[in-house]
C-alpha cells in the first residue's frame, strides 16, 4: 500500500524524538470536567464539545484487568446526551475496548453533569480503567504467582507480566486464575493471546470459549478470524463483524482492515465498494469525533487514489475531503501531503464536471508548489524529499500537461535513483490514469527504497 508523504513525515517525527498526544488536556481534579470545542480551519464547530472526565469507573477484576494495553492507552470515548437538569438520556459508545464500553456506558447513564453541560450533547472521555493499575515497580518486581495468591495479585500480575511480554509468568497466573474460576474472562482471553504470540492452536480454544460467554467481546472475535495465511477467512470474518451492531470508530477500522486485505487480494470492485462504505463512516465519525477519523489520512489518500483509478471520481472527492477536513484539525499536517491531495480533488473535479472548483484547486498551487520543493542532501543519513521535478511534475498531470508531467517524473527517477520520492509521484500518476498494476509496483519500489534508507539510518 501506498505511504504518503504524510505518513513519512510521522517516522521523521519519531525519529527526531517529538512526541506529540493528540487531545491530551493534561490533569484536571477527580470528578471536574474539563471541555474544549474542536473547530475546522475557517474557526467554525463541526463537532460536539469534547470533556476530559477523571471519575473512576468501577469494574469486576475480570473484566478490569482483561489485557489490552500495550505502551499506549487511549480513553474511552462515549457521545454523551444530557437533559435539561444535568442528567443523562443516552450514553453512546464511540470508540474502547469493548468488554468495558457497556458496562462504563450504564454507570455515566447515573452521573448529574454540572449546569453548564444541561441540555447539551457532548463527547466524553474517561480515561482507561486500568491506566491506574499499569505500573506498580515493588509489585512487578517482588511479584511472583502462587495457588494461595490473592486473586487480585494474580489479575494485576497476570496483565502487568503480558504488558512487559513476559508470556511465560503471564501464562502461570492466569492459570491459576483459571483453577479458582474456570469461567474467567480475563485469563481466557490473556492465554489466548499468549497462545497466537506462540503460534499455538490453543488459541482458538480459548477464543471461542471467551466468545461463546461474551459475544460483545469484538477484540476476541476479530482475533479469531486473522489468520494471515487464509486471508478469505479473515475478508468473510470481517464482514461477519460489520453485520453487527459497533461503535462508529470500531466500525471504521474493521471496514479499513476490509479493504486492505481485498487490496492485497487484487478484489479492487469489492474494495471500491468497501471505500464508499468507509466515506459513510469515516464521515459520521468526523462529525462525532474529528480525532479518531483523523487518525486515517494515510488511508483515505489512498483510497481516493484507488476510486480514482476505477472511475469513481465522486468517491475519490469523498476520501480527499476527509483527508482535508482531518488537516483543519492537525497543525502538524505536512502540507506536502496537503498539496498530494489537493492535486488528486483537482483531478477528480475535473473529472465530474466542477472545472472551475478545480481551476481554483491548480491556481492555487501553480506556483505554491515551488516553496515545498526540498534542498540538497548532503550527508548519507538524510532522507530525500520531493523535488521541482516531482512536485512540478504532478501539477502538470493533475492540472496541466499530462504527458510533461510524466517526463518530469521519469527525469527525477534517472536522476535520483535511490530516492522513494520519484516512485510515490508515479504512484499517484499511474493511479490517476487507472494504470493500476504499475501503480502498485511504483509503490513496492518506493517502499522499498525507504526500507533501505531504514537500514541505512540504523547504522549511523
């Protein structure tokens, strides 16, 4: 699959040691809403207010410490309705870990918001439950799990000994969990995991088990289904879990997961389907919660190449405007990613007859351009980026001269052979002539020639 150049610019963040937590707030006091209102570019709301809500929830062991995080915990997220006097009518999941939207979704139905949030319909986040049970240095270090350990004891280390990947003590706790309650959900679905990581047949055993008792439980059922060397199985089991009632972020990711794999399966008919079905839900999302549809810009660029390359030109509109509307609401949007897609709305414009919204698209570029066009490298460990040769070429084949536009591309690749970025343009070129097999082999080179600055970079 293609990287944009979005995607690219967040490895370089990374490697530059920035780290940046998309709607992190910081601490408020226990029980005290903290709000904020998301805004699109032009300083409108499109989305309901979001509060950062500290309250502890409470939740039964095995349900709590179900393992799920790795390094990185994201909240619960849930679009909350309150009446006039603070209380809540409908408390909707959004995005979490499923086996604690519902029961944390009932104990927000009984809060009284303050007078401020009466009336009001709002996005609510709660932290993680078990973000409060992550670390524990004299437990994790002085722990070790026995049949007369505490039943706590063993849920905590069972999940701290997975999170530090320590599968074999994990292992021994949650089986003695299993002794005392044999119907633990907790250390079913911890040993299942253990099981894949393995690569055990035990998985599924322990899976259908967890799911036969809570089928709500989409992480288990979605586990079940990915095998990587039956990819029909996992395109039918994906399905099968879209048929069902989901939270709105949840069904977006299984419906990019669906179209990855019918892309990787060369079903590109059914992958256009599946992209129009993620524009419905990738737009509702945005309308809910802009942050979590945001987080899929990479994905929507391509898929809007991928409708460009089969004629649904409406659909490609669709993908751009989302990747668009997500920039409004990042200040670390690459505007090279920005220019990628302003050039794949214009086509697509001028293709369903809105010439002159595209003629504004490329004035507005014709010279821009020029100014995102990289310097030099001057040393073995630094990445290049698009030139005037690339750059330039794609305006030409998006608003100008087709076939210069090509040429220019085509010079920049004899020019610079060991650069991605020549093959990215072409990518996009050949997507946006429906050239769809020297598409995905312009991709494969481009993304084989970051593997190797990859390598390079690791021996500086």
């Amino acid at each position: 699959m293609l990287i944009p150049r979005a995607a690219k610019a967040s490895v370089l963040v990374w490697i530059g040691l920035i780290i940046v937590d998309c709607g992190c707030l910081g601490l408020v006091q226990a029980d005290r809403p903290r709000t904020y209102v998301p805004e699109t570019s032009s300083g409108q709301n499109t989305a309901p207010e979001i509060v950062e809500w500290t309250r502890h929830f409470t939740l039964p062991d095995d349900i709590l410490f179900a393992r799920h995080q790795t390094w990185k915990i994201d909240a619960l997220i849930f679009l909350v309705s309150a009446d006039a006097t603070g209380k809540v009518r409908e408390a909707r999941p959004i995005a979490g870990f499923s086996l604690y939207l519902n029961p944390i979704a009932s104990q927000i139905k009984q809060i009284a918001f303050p007078a401020r949030l009466a009336g009001k319909t709002f996005v609510l986040r709660v932290p993680d439950p078990l973000q409060r049970f992550k670390t524990d240095a004299q437990l994790y270090h002085a722990g070790r799990c026995a049949p007369d350990s505490e039943l706590r004891k063993l849920y905590q280390l069972g999940a701290m000994f997975w999170r530090s990947q320590d599968n074999d003590a994990a292992s021994i706790c949650y089986k003695f969990i299993l002794e005392r309650n044999p119907a633990s959900v907790a250390a079913r679905w911890g040993l299942a995991t253990i099981c894949v990581a393995q690569k055990d047949r035990c998985a599924d055993e322990y899976l259908e088990s967890v799911i036969a008792s809570n089928p709500e439980f989409t992480e288990a059922r979605e586990r079940l289904i990915a095998k990587p060397t039956d990819p029909e199985r996992f395109v039918e089991g994906l399905r099968e879990l879209l048929s069902a009632s989901l939270p709105p972020a949840t069904r977006l990711k299984y419906l990019t997961d669906l179209a990855f794999w019918l892309n990787k399966m060369n079903r590109i008919d059914e992958e256009v389907e599946t992209i129009d079905q993620w524009n419905a839900a990738a737009d509702k999302l945005m309308e809910i919660y802009p942050l979590a549809a945001s987080r899929y810009t990479t994905e929507a660029m391509h898929f809007g190449l991928v409708e460009e390359s089969t004629g649904h030109n409406e659909g490609a509109i669709d993908s751009y405007r989302l990747v668009l509307t997500s920039a409004a609401h990042d200040s670390l949007f690459p505007l090279n990613a920005r220019y990628d897609t302003e050039m794949g709305m214009a086509r697509a414009l001028r293709r369903t007859g809105h010439g002159a919204e595209a003629a504004d698209v490329c004035k507005r570029w014709q010279k821009k351009w020029r100014k995102l066009a990289s310097h030099p490298v001057h040393h073995p460990w630094e990445l290049r980026e698009a030139g005037p040769d690339e750059l330039g070429g794609e305006w030409e084949f998006s608003c100008g001269d087709q076939e210069k536009g090509l040429a220019l591309i085509q010079k920049a690749a004899k020019e610079y052979p060991d650069s991605n970025e020549p093959y990215t343009a072409l990518a996009h070129y050949y997507y946006s002539t429906g050239q769809v097999s020297k598409a995905r082999d312009a991709e494969a080179t481009a993304s084989r020639m970051l593997d190797e600055w990859g390598k390079k970079l690791g021996e500086f």
